[in-house]
C-alpha cells in the first residue's frame, strides 16, 4: 500500500482481529452481525457541547 508505513497493520486486518477478541461465542458473533445489519452505514458520533460539565 503506498504511504502506509512498514509496520502499520492493514485496517481490514485490525478489525477481523478486533471481531475475533469480541465475537468469540457464536452467540456473541450472530448478535455483532445483526448489530452492524442494524446499524447499516450509521454514523455515531459525541455531542459537541458540553451539556454534562458544570
């Protein structure tokens, strides 16, 4: 890949290794899958403001 740097692992590599730590059951695994159908692109994201600090 150019640019990538030498010891940098391939995204797609982190997260099949990343799904393999925490969909280790197969109970685990069919609810991570339905969750990412469910989520299906969605994009998550942290308010801006800061509602909670006083």
């Amino acid at each position: 890949m150019p640019g990538a740097d030498v010891g940098t692992p391939h995204p797609a590599f982190v997260a099949e290794q990343y799904e393999k730590l925490t969909a280790n059951t197969k109970i685990r695994l069919a609810s991570y899958r339905k969750y990412n159908r469910i989520l299906n692109g969605t994009i998550i994201s942290s308010p801006e403001s800061k509602l909670c600090e006083k």
